[in-house]
C-alpha cells in the first residue's frame, strides 16, 4: 500500500513570512486514539507569526498553526467516526491539508455554522473567555479593550456586553463603527487617547484594562487603571507586566468551546472572517505581521484533495 501524503506549512529558518514554504510529506499511520482530519478551513493567530519570526523561540525547521475545522477521513477512536465534521483546537502542525489528532481535542462542528468561523473560532473565542474571567466585574462596570478590533477584542467586547458591563474599546478610525456595532463606545487610539477614554466614561471610574495590542500606550493606560484601584491584565506577551499589570494565557476546554458555539448559534457573538487560500499562507502571515487584519483571519482549502466529495459519505 503506497503510503499517504499531505501538504503541510513549514518555516525552514526563523524570519519574515516568506520563511514559509508549504512542503509534502508522508503521514503516519493512526495509533490508537488518533483521528485524521481533511481539513477545510484553518485559524490564523498572531502567535503563529510570533513562532515564525523566532520571537517565541523554539526551533526550526517548525510547523504552524494550532487550530482547525474539517471532515474526518480515518479513526481509531469512537467518539468520532469518517464523515464527521469536527472543530480542532490546540493541535500542533495544523496549518495542512492533513491534520493527525487525539481525539480529546476536536469537537463536533454544528451543521449551522460556516466552515470559515468553524476554524478560526477557538483560539480567539477562548483568549476572550480566559481574559474576562482573569479580571472581577460586576454588572454596570466600566473595562477599556484596547485593540479591541481584532479577533480577541471582538469576541471579548459582545462577551462583556452580554454580561452587563460597559465595554470603551479602542482601534483605528477605520474600525469604529465595527466597535459600535458590537455594542463598546468607540475610541480612536493615539495621541490624546486617555482624555477620550475619559470623556468615553462619563465620570464613572475604570474598573479593568484589557491590553490586546502591546503598545507602549496600552501601557500607560493599564498603569492609569492600575493607579486608580483598578485591575489591569494583558494578553500581549510583548507588555511590560513589571508594574502589577498581570499577563494572562489562555485557557482551553471543550466547554468553553461549547459556550462560544451557543453564543454563535443565539445570535449574541458576531466575527467577522477574512479567508485567505492556503497556497497564500504567506500573504497571510504578512497580514498578521501588519497587526492590522481586519476581523478573523482564515486559511480556507475548499480545494483540499483529501475532502471527500460532496454526497459521497451519505
Ligand atoms: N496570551 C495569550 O494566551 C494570547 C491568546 C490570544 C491572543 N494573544 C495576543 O493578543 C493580541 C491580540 O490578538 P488578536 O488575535 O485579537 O489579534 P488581531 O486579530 O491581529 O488584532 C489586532 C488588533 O490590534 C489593533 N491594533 C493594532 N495596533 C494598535 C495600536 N497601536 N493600538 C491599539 N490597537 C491596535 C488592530 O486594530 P486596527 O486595525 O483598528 O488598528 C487589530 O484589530 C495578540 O498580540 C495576540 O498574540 C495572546
């Protein structure tokens, strides 16, 4: 039996995007436990841009990419069997056509949600639910998101909306109405930014600092918090966290999985998705570089060879 292949995403050096190039490589066979998944659309994360420019240390040549959504082609376990369509999250290598996992870390995909949210949801989604439950609010307090449009700001904005607190999120003149049409008080960052977030407050004190963007202003915003007695955290592994702002990493689990899909599924979490092909995998990551992407960036391989044909698996 000739043994199977896939493409996979690897960066040979440490450096730019265009350290990426996609190779092909055998596949293994499954061990018990694993499942293999075609995969149809894969989440793009700024640390995947972190890993590739060597910032995050490790070692090359490396795969990318930690999560994914797609169709299983091949089990040994029997929680989910060929044909299933499966979300995968925390999973090394997974920018490929081919992705090889333990069971415990894929999820059922509901029919409903696209496959391009399916694959870019996790990462974000949990990010926001570990930041939110890494600060204590109460219903009516005031949390600053500064770089609030991305990925995590905006999963993290409408989860703090639901739950009552009132959300000054900061991002470029170019995604305000984004801010305002999840439901934060818009403010542009840049010079002059504290005076806004102020007058965006209306008097009421800040309870917490959410830094996503890990400029030297988030900074000085999360020290101001800090000052006034409130709490401040950063997801940015790049802020300075020596002054009491804490750095928090995210959390994993299926039920928090869960938790984000039934927010999608009622309607009360929106993300926007941008899909690049994957055969641009390094366009891709020069838009991470850009720290600018606009919504959730996404690798789609709607033409990935390994997906079984439409009908065929009925
Ligand atoms: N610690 C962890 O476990 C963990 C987990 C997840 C994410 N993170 C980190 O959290 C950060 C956000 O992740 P993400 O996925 O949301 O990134 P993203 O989707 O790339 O979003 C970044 C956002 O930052 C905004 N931005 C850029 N420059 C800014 C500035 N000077 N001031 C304020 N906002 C600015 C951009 O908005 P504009 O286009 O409007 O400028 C963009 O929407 C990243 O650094 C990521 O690595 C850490």
């Amino acid at each position: 039996m000739t043994m199977q292949r896939h493409r996979i995403a690897v960066a040979r050096r440490f450096g730019p995007p265009e350290a990426i190039a996609i190779e092909e490589h055998p596949v293994a066979s499954l061990r018990q436990g694993e499942i293999r998944v075609a995969v149809r659309t894969g989440g793009l994360n700024p640390v995947d841009a972190r890993r590739r420019s060597g910032s995050f240390g490790g070692t090359v040549p490396m795969t990318l990419g930690t999560e994914f959504a797609g169709i299983v082609v091949e089990s040994r376990d029997a929680r989910h069997a060929v044909g299933h369509e499966v979300i995968g999250w925390g999973v090394s290598g997974a920018d490929a056509d081919l992705v090889t996992t333990d069971a415990d870390r894929l999820a059922h995909k509901p029919a409903g949600l696209g496959w391009a949210l399916a694959g870019g949801l996790s990462g974000v989604g949990q990010s926001a639910i570990t930041a939110l439950a890494s600060v204590r609010l109460v219903k009516g307090d005031v949390i600053v998101v500064h770089g609030a449009a991305g990925g995590v700001g905006t999963v993290l904005t409408q989860l703090a909306v639901a739950r009552g607190f009132r959300v000054i999120g900061t991002a470029s003149a170019a995604n305000q109405e984004h801010l305002r049409s999840i439901g934060a008080s818009a403010v542009v960052y840049g010079a002059g930014v504290a005076d806004r977030i102020a007058e965006a407050a209306a008097g009421s004190p800040i309870a917490a600092s959410v830094d996503l963007a890990g400029s030297r202003e988030a900074g000085d915003i999360a020290s101001a918090v800090l000052r006034a007695g409130g709490q401040s955290i950063t997801l940015v592994p790049e802020t300075m966290t020596s002054h009491g702002i804490r750095l928090v990493q995210v959390r994993r689990s299926a039920a928090q999985l869960q938790e984000l899909l039934d927010a999608v599924a009622d309607g009360t979490l929106v993300l926007p998705v941008e899909s690049v092909p994957f055969t641009n995998i390094v366009e891709a990551h020069r838009r991470l570089d850009s720290g600018h992407s606009r919504g959730k960036l996404v690798l789609d391989l709607s033409d990935n060879p390994h997906l079984p044909a439409e009908g065929s698996l009925t």
